[in-house]
C-alpha cells in the first residue's frame, strides 16, 4: 500500500535536527506556504461546497462541523467565528469534535478512532443539514462514521482532506482535496495540512457568507456588535456604505437595535427599520440591489 503524502518525509528533512534553527525556522515557514499555496487548486470545489452551505442556513438546516486532533481545531475555530462574525444563529451550527473540545492541553488521539460519540452526537441529524467533515488523512474512523450517517440521512457531506483517493472524499457529495506536500516534520499535520485546512474552512464559510447577503464590499454587514470594538466597525462600516458621518451612523444604529443592513438602509433614508426590513427581505438579504434602486430613485 503507497504511503500516504501526509506521512511522507520531505525532501529537505533529512539531517534537520543538525541544521541552526533559524535555518529550520525558514523552512517551516516555506513548508507552510506551500501548503497554503496548494488550497488554490480546490478553489472551484470550495465555491461549489460554500453554495450548498449558504442553501442549508436559508432553508433552516444545520451546520455540522466534524473532525479530530488538530483537524477537529481548526473545524471548531471556523465554527465559532461564525455567530459573531455574520449573525449565523448559534442553533443552527454544530461542532462535533472526537472526544469533545479539549478544556486543557491535554487531547487524547485515541477517541479518533471511536464512533460511538458521533452515532450519539448525529442521531437527529435531516436531509436539510450539511456536514463538514475534516480529516487530513482522509481516513479518521470518527470522521467517516459522521459521513456515512450524514449520507443515510440525506444530508450533504463535504469533505476535506490532503490525501486523494481517501474513503472521505469518496464519500462526500462535495470532496474537497488539498494536496499538501510532505510536512517538513513528517506525520505533523497540525502544520502544512493544518493551515491548508484552516484557509480552506474560513473560504467555505466566508464564500457562504457572501452567497446569503452577508458581505458587501468587503464589509461584514452582518456581524453582531457585542463589544466595544465591533460596535465601532459597524458604525464605521454603516458610515462608509452609507457616506454619512459618524453621528448620523450611530443614530441609524440605535433606530435598527445595532443591526448593520437595516441600519444602513435607515441612514441612506429607507424610513424606519419596519421599511427597511421590508426591503431587505424582498431582496432576500442582500444590500447591493436595494442600494442600486435607491440611487437610481
């Protein structure tokens, strides 16, 4: 059976251990670009995925994120960015992660290889949900076990690994491959693997983002202000959509309970949040085409 690429040694590991470490240093770092560099290729299969995740928010279905070890961090950082930072209601996402999110430094490797956690943790799982499987060997018993189900269940897998031709992506209705090469510490896939896998998921969930409405001109129109800092970007961010000044921002805030889109619309002169409201939702979500027709009013 050939070696899998994640399990290879890379071509300018050996004698390492003997090289100065600002040496070392370089090539970790170039290790890690590489890998990053390689999420390229999965672009369009990233696209496809994030269409099916946007489909499964609008239409009330889940999000579940599964993966072990290092995966099942990056899954869960993904995860817990997206109430915050596009308003996606906490119940409709879900983290599932092989022997539970780590309260210490201590992460067992063993639960890996155990399902029955998952078979307990997906037993309510739809056809409307979609799961993100995330394994860079592509073979995690845990994170295939949630894709079997999820499959039984009629709900939409996508899977995320750097080896091709692994059960996972064979699995998946959207297989997305990331092709890293060898990590420069061989087997350590909490590296190259790891930052390939961490661009891939902020991708998935940021192209999702822009498909439901959430994004306009690179702003996050619909973050959730629950500090002093993102109280600030959402008036700024009100502000520049808006060309407004600050007072006018703040005031359009306050009249829209700190949501960013009604808000928006208010300072633009959309009447109240009522009316603006009305417009987001006959352009379900989106600010582009309520703008364009208030500046061709």
């Amino acid at each position: 059976m050939s070696q899998k690429v994640t399990e290879q040694l890379h071509v300018a590991a050996k004698g390492l251990d003997k090289q100065p470490l600002d040496e070392i240093a370089v090539l970790l770092s170039q290790g890690q670009g590489d890998a990053a560099a390689a999420v390229d290729a999965a672009a369009p299969f990233i696209a496809q995925a994030s269409r099916s995740m946007a489909t499964c928010i609008a239409q009330g279905g889940r999000l579940h994120y599964v993966a072990a070890g290092s995966s099942g961090l990056m899954a869960a950082a993904d995860a817990m960015e997206l109430g915050g930072t596009f308003s996606i209601p906490p119940a409709q996402i879900r983290i599932h992660m092989a022997g539970g999110l780590p309260t210490s430094a201590e992460m067992p490797g063993g639960t890996e290889d155990e399902t029955d956690q998952i078979q307990a943790s997906l037993n309510d799982i739809t056809a409307q949900d979609c799961v993100i499987a995330v394994s860079a060997s592509g073979t995690t018993p845990y994170t295939l076990e949630a894709a079997r189900l999820a499959k039984a269940a009629g709900a939409t897998v996508i899977g995320i690994a750097n080896n091709a031709g692994t059960p996972l992506l064979k699995l998946s209705d959207h297989p997305i491959l990331l092709a890293t090469p060898p990590e420069v510490l061989s087997g350590s896939t909490r590296m190259g693997a790891g930052t390939a896998q961490k661009i891939a998921l902020n991708s998935l969930s940021t192209l999702m983002a822009v498909e439901l409405g959430h994004v306009h001109d690179g702003m996050m129109v619909n973050l959730t202000a629950d500090n002093a800092k993102l109280v600030t970007r959402a008036r700024t961010i009100v502000a520049q959509i808006s060309a407004v000044d600050d007072a006018v921002a703040a005031d359009a805030l306050s009249q829209a309970g700190g949501q960013v889109k009604p808000a928006i619309l208010i300072a633009c002169g959309v009447g109240g949040l009522e009316a603006a409201q009305a417009q987001l939702i006959s352009s379900k979500g989106r600010l582009r085409p309520v703008l364009e027709k208030l500046k061709n009013q």
